[in-house]
C-alpha cells in the first residue's frame, strides 16, 4: 500500500505543483475556473488514451517512444507557459488595476487562460499516463487490490493537499507583486521543463550529454526527496544535471527574460498610498 501511495503521490504532486502555478497566474482573468477544470478533465482522458496506446507508440518510434513522448509534451508545454509569459508582461499592469478596482477582467485575458488550458492538460495527461503505467506494472508484479485501493487515494489526496498549500500561500503575495512573482515562477517552470524534455531526448539517444553528471548535490539534496521533486518541477532542479539539460535551462530562461523585457509594460497610474491590497482577494476565481 505505501509503495503505491508514494507513486501516486509522487505524479500527481508533479502535476499539482504546474497547475497551482497556472491557477495562481490566471488570477483575476475571468472563467479561469472552467478552462482550469476543462484541462485536467481533458488531461486525465488523455493519459487513459496514453496508456493504452503506449505499446503502439513506443513500437512506432523504435523503442524510444516514451522518452519522445515525454519530451514532445515538456516542450509544448514550454511554448505554451512563454506565451503566457510574454502576454502577461504586456499586460500585468492592466490586470493589477482591474483586480484593483474589483472589475471584470479584461476580455484578452481569455485567451491566455485557454493557452494555458493546454498545458495543465499535458501536465495532468503526462502524469496521468504515468500512474497508470506504473500501476498496470505493479499490479502485475503482485501488488493487490486492497493495495492499490487504499493507496492510490491516498497518494492522490497527499499529492492535491499540498499543491493547494503552495496555491494559498501564492494568493498572499499583495496585488502590486503579485502578476510579476508568478511570472517569474512560470518562467522557472518553464525553464525546468525544457531541462527534463533535454533529458528524455538524452535517453533516446537524441542529443549529446555534454556531460553526464558536471556535479553531485544528491547528499546535500536527492531528487527522490520531497523537496527535490518539488524544485524539479518548480524549477528544474537536478542533483546531477548533465551538460545539456543546463544548456536547455539557460536558453530557456534567457529567451524568455529577454522576452519580458521587451514587451514589458509600465504602469499607467499608481495606486493610492493608503490602499489595501486585501480587497483583490475576493477576485480568487
């Protein structure tokens, strides 16, 4: 039972900590709510579909097919946090006003909730498909039916806890940081993404290591740790990065700070000196 909820916990925690951040950046943009819900309800069909067809993909691609996959779906959803990334620089100081004054959110940000939409759908669907790889594997090596009864819910409540502790704790950032904290945090992600994608493409013999491990950390810090897995998600952490996963992290987040910069916009007006910034938390949704 505690394998199975460690596994469990472990994936969906993964899948979790991306979309609290996409949660936490939307807020304020209008039905969020429901592109949120569309996307992992979209995910989780997804992996059922991954799943089942993981044989045939991984035949059609010589053998490699998972590690492709994988790496198909981080980069796409690396696209996809960018252009968020780059809309909300254009416009953060638009939305912070509207949050502010506790007015609908501007109609554009529609679109970028749908963008987003995308990527907790490839987070929830990769995750997804894992669990149940995994799962299939250890019911066939003996795991039991009150195993997988008892520890797939609870791996699965761990995992949804613990991402909704670090959503909380985001909405307490005050207004007038809070669009550019969570940009800088998707930026992150997204750099951390294009890390692993490099990794998977690694394994299938797609790129050059440059390096298999340039240092250790594992003693200080082990990427099966709790903390670990967090910051890898969070920020593509690795105790032993090879030279290609670094390269892939630094031009990631090069472009995209330089994309920032250049599309950044200043504010209009300033907000009063007295103002609270209590008054955008009744705009959770």
């Amino acid at each position: 039972m505690l394998a199975v909820a460690l596994l469990v916990f472990r994936e969906v925690l993964e899948a979790a900590l991306i979309v609290t951040v996409v949660a936490a950046a939307t807020r304020g943009v209008s039905h969020r709510r429901i592109f949120i819900g569309g996307g992992i309800a979209l995910g989780v069909i997804g992996a059922g579909l991954v799943a089942l067809c993981m044989n045939f993909i991984e035949g059609s691609l010589g053998g490699s097919g998972q590690e492709l996959f994988e790496a198909s779906v981080l980069f796409a959803a690396v696209v996809m946090i960018g252009w968020h990334v780059t809309w909300m620089s254009s416009h953060g100081n638009e939305m912070v006003q509207r949050v502010r004054s506790v007015t609908a959110s501007i109609e554009s940000g529609s679109s970028s909730v749908a963008i987003l939409l995308v990527v907790v759908a490839l987070a929830v669907m990769r995750e997804g498909s894992e669990i149940v790889l995994f799962l299939f594997g250890m019911a066939a090596g003996g795991a039991g039916k009150l195993d997988l009864a008892t520890g797939v819910p609870l791996g699965l409540i761990g995992g949804v806890a613990l991402g909704l502790v670090l959503y909380f704790g985001l909405l307490r950032i005050p207004i007038r940081h809070f669009f550019r904290a969570t940009n800088w945090m998707l930026v992150l992600l997204a750099a951390g993404l294009a890390s692993s994608a490099s990794a998977y493409l690694i394994q299938a013999d797609w790129l050059p290591a440059l390096g298999n491990q340039l240092w250790d950390t594992s003693w200080l810090l082990s990427n099966d740790s709790l903390i670990g897995q967090a910051l890898h998600v969070l920020v593509g952490y690795e105790a032993r990065p090879a030279g290609t996963q670094l390269v892939f992290w630094a031009l990631t987040f090069g472009v995209l700070l330089i994309a920032m910069r250049a599309t950044t916009t200043r504010p209009r007006q300033t907000a009063p000196p007295g103002e609270r910034s209590s008054t955008a938390l009744d705009l959770q949704s």
